[in-house]
C-alpha cells in the first residue's frame, strides 16, 4: 500500500509562480521531489482532461497547476510530457482540438514539458484485477519512467467526486471509454476498474496532485476551495476531499471499495495547513450510488452488446432444462413457451458475456457469435496497438 498521509496546501490563486511554492512545500514535507523523481527521468504528467472545457469552468485540471509541477520537474533534471485521453477519438485532430481549449498548448509553451503526440494504444495485463485483467491505455505510459496524476476537484452525479482515483480511467484510450462504462454497469464495478488500473500501473504513479483551488459541485456550480492536495496515494488524497465538503468518507463506495482491497487505510495523517478552515457544510454533492442512474447507459449497454462476442441459444434445440436460468449471475435469461415446448430467451440489455450459460449448458447447444461489428473494431486496434 502506497504511505496513505496526505499534505493539504492552501493556494487561493491560479498564479504558477505561487502554486510552485507551494507544491515546493508540500514535496519538502513528503520527504523532497528527489525522493520520487531521479535525475533525466521520464514524467507522464496525467492532468484530466476528459471534457477538453476551458479552465474557466472547473472542469479540467488547471494549466497553472500543470506549469508549475513541469517546473518543478525540470528543476530536478526531469523531461516531462503531459499526456491524457479525453473523452472521444483519440487522434491528433481532437487532442490539438483539446490541448488549445484547456490551454495545456501554454503550459507546454513555458518549456518545461511537452504534449503527447503519441497516439498509439498498448495492451496491459492485470491477472489479478477485480472489474478487468486487460486494459487498452495510452502507450505513452510506455515511454514514461514515473507518473504524476494530477485530477481535478470535480463531482458527478452519478460517480461523485472524480478526484485522484477515478483520474485514471483518463488512461484508457479513445472511445474504449465508452464500452468499458457499458461492461461497468454499476459503479461498485466502474470504481474496481479504475483501481485495477491503478494496481497495473502502482509502480510508475510516484505522486497525486489534486487541483481544488475551484471546484465543480454536482449542480455544475463552481466552488472556490482554496486548496491543494499532495501525496502517494490517490485514495487517502479523495478520502480528505471529501471532508472538505463535509461528506464522510467512510459512507462512499469508491472509499470502500478501495479500503476493502487493501489500497488505503482510514487512519492516515493530514500534513500542511490546517484542514477545519477549509470545511464547507454547504456543498452541492451527491453521494455516488450502487448503480449508475444514466440516461445514455441504455444506448451504451446497446452499444457494448452490439460490438461484443455474445451467446446466441437456438430456441429449437433448447430443452427448457432451466439451467442456464440459474447460471446467470444477471438474471438476464427468461423461459418462454412455443409449439416446440419451453425455451430460454436472453435480454442482450442485461447480459454481462460471462459464458455461465455456455459452460453450464447440459445439452451444449448453447453458441456464441462474434458480430462483424467486433471485429471491425478489434482490427482498429490491433493497428494502434504498438
């Protein structure tokens, strides 16, 4: 487990300079930059950028945090790229598209890092993940020694705080975002995927940074915060956001879920600035619940279903023995009647492809079928995958 204390700074504007001295603080009280960043390493400086908005809107990491933490890495020798996957293609014309409305194009002008043009896609193993054990993410993690994740203090209403933790989905490349949410169809299972990605990467993510100096509140309203926080482990860094906005930590499922597989412990100290200054009783946030509440999650789980390898049963050699009935873990399988007696239906809207029923299915007359859809979009990525 990554040391869980988390080092809060106050910063009341986004001014590089000031943000420099600041994270310079908060780095000394970690133990120094030097401990986590060797000379002419190789940074990937993770920001989110997943809506690709203006700063403006609280939406995306601050440019001013980036410059300042690229800075601070050059000072140590570092050669930094940022680098993230927003939400859509993942190509050049919609990262240039990107890196100019979040301005990441003038934190990259200070010269003190680059932005990613690699637009390859790299398969990464996981035999132990909870949601996932392969992964398709960006391959400039390849080319990275270490990487800084720096999210921003944003909440949705379905996922809650995005925070530190949930950042890395930002990983995951292009529109593969889209059928994973699907695959993800509560968020106890979205949270998992996002820890196994963190578990497949725990060795290069020496620091997270967590940009709250403006939040954005569930009802899209901005929140001035007035804060910074630093430290090594994304979890203990979400559990003290979350008492910055008065919520328990221990009431969240992301937090749980987290604490529940070892990844961070609720006793951690708070190192820097005083945190109950900071308390806000009245901040708009809704707590994230067992099933994600989205009025796209249908035409997702469609998407999903009509791109994947999928079960298929022939209701005339169907022999309504109601196994497969019992095998699905989704209940996603039904029994109706026909002149040629009772057969098994599945709901393609509920049905996760785990293959119980093919592997359970007495009779083995139970078949999968690959839709010309899949492999369109498997042989797209084999061609980005480097």
């Amino acid at each position: 487990m990554k040391n869980p204390n988390v080092v809060l700074k106050i910063c009341k504007e986004y001014n590089a300079k000031t943000i420099f001295s600041a994270l310079e603080e908060a780095f000394n009280l970690l133990g120094g930059l030097s401990k986590f960043i060797k000379p002419k390493a190789k940074v990937l400086i993770k920001p989110d950028l997943y809506y690709g908005t203006e700063p403006n809107l609280a939406n995306t990491t601050h440019p001013a945090i980036i410059e300042a933490v690229a800075e601070l890495l050059n000072s140590q020798g570092a050669n930094c790229i940022i680098a993230d996957s927003p939400n859509g293609d993942f190509n050049q014309y919609v990262l240039d598209k990107v890196y100019t409305k979040t301005q990441m194009l003038n934190a990259s002008n200070s010269g003190y890092a680059t932005l990613n043009t690699n637009y390859d896609i790299c398969v990464f193993e996981n035999p132990l993940g909870v949601s996932a054990k392969r992964f398709y993410l960006i391959d400039a993690i390849n080319d990275a020694d270490v990487i800084i994740n720096i999210g921003k203090f944003r909440c949705d209403n379905n996922l809650g705080l995005i925070g530190c933790g949930q950042n890395l989905f930002g990983l995951v490349a292009g529109k593969i975002k889209n059928l994973i949410k699907a695959r993800c169809y509560t968020s106890k299972k979205f949270f998992n995927y996002n820890i196994d990605i963190f578990d497949t990467l725990e060795n290069k993510i020496v620091l997270n940074i967590l940009d709250g100096i403006v939040s954005h509140e569930t009802n899209k309203d901005q929140r001035i915060l007035n804060t910074i926080l630093v430290g090594e482990n994304p979890y203990s860094i979400d559990c003290t956001a979350l008492k910055i906005i008065n919520e328990n930590p221990e009431k969240n499922i992301f937090i749980q879920e987290a604490v529940t597989r070892q990844k961070m412990e609720y006793n951690y100290q708070i190192l820097g600035d005083n945190i109950e200054q900071l308390i806000k009783v009245d901040y708009n946030y809704s707590n994230p619940t067992s099933y994600i509440f989205n009025k796209s999650l249908n035409s997702l789980q469609r998407q999903y279903n009509s791109t994947q390898k999928r079960v298929i049963i022939p209701y005339k050699n169907c022999k309504g023995c109601k196994t497969c009935l019992t095998a699905c873990p989704t209940h996603a399988i039904s029994i109706k009647s026909s002149p040629y007696g009772e057969y098994a239906v599945i709901d393609y809207d509920k049905c996760i492809n785990c293959f119980e029923c093919v592997k359970k299915c007495p009779y083995k007359i139970i078949e999968t079928k690959t839709p010309l859809k899949y492999k369109i979009i498997a042989k797209n990525i084999d061609k980005k995958i480097k």
